[in-house]
C-alpha cells in the first residue's frame, strides 16, 4: 500500500488520581487512504525492540494498533465503552476503555486529531487525552 510521506507529533497526558504523566513523541511515517478510511503507519523505537504502529481513523472513530516487540489494539468510538487488549511478554491484559471526545480536522497539508478517553482498570480511572497532529 502505497502513500504520502508525513511527519507524526503525538502528545499524551495521562492523570490518575493526583498524578499526571506527560509524553511528547514524533515519528516519520506514511499517510495513507483506502476506501473511507485513514492510515497513517510508523515505527517506534522501545527498549524491547521496534514496534509497528498503525493509527486507522474515520470522521467516527480510531482505532490504534501496534505489532512487535508489543501487541495492542485500541478501538475508539465517542460514547461508548469498548474492551482492548494489551499483549506484552508477562502476558496479555483486557481493559475497558470509554471515549469521551473525538475531534477530527482534516486540512489540505495536515490532520490533527483530539482523543480524550478513560482506562478503566479497577479503582480511579486513568483520564487520558492524545493529540495527533500530522504534517505532510
């Protein structure tokens, strides 16, 4: 699958409880489209080995995977509940996940997408947001 070349920011924040834990990423990747849907694939680098990511996304929803040194799959539809598993060495964890937001601007050289959602893991629940914002 063929596609346009494109540089990938992602910034994460994470809060639990009193905590919060921030992380700003950029990768170089592909942009591509098939059918209704978005991809934008890269590579990132972790201490277990690389990891190939793939974020597939629509005006409704988006979806993360990532296959290699790690395996996980994200789904994220605004208002609903989904459950999403999370394989690493040690073994594999099912954790639900709620979207509360979902904004998607697509312009002529650049995407940015806004996603807040919440783990939850048992107890307080991990409120999460990620942007995305792609160049190319």
């Amino acid at each position: 699958m063929a596609g346009q070349k494109c540089v990938i920011y992602l910034h994460s924040v994470q809060k639990m409880g009193g905590e919060q834990e921030s992380n700003e990423e950029q990768y170089a990747g592909v942009l591509m489209d098939r059918e209704d849907k978005r991809y934008i694939s890269y590579k990132r680098p972790t201490e277990e080995g690389e990891v190939d990511c793939l974020i597939s996304f629509d005006r409704r929803s988006l979806s993360m995977a990532q296959k290699g040194a790690l395996h996980s799959k994200l789904e994220l539809f605004p208002g609903k509940k989904t459950v999403n598993a999370y394989s690493t060495p040690v073994g594999t964890l099912n954790l639900e996940v709620f979207t509360r937001r979902y904004e998607l601007t697509q312009q002529k050289t650049s995407i940015k997408i806004l996603i807040e959602y919440d783990i939850l893991a048992g107890g307080d629940p991990i409120h999460t947001s990620i942007e995305i914002d792609v160049a190319y």
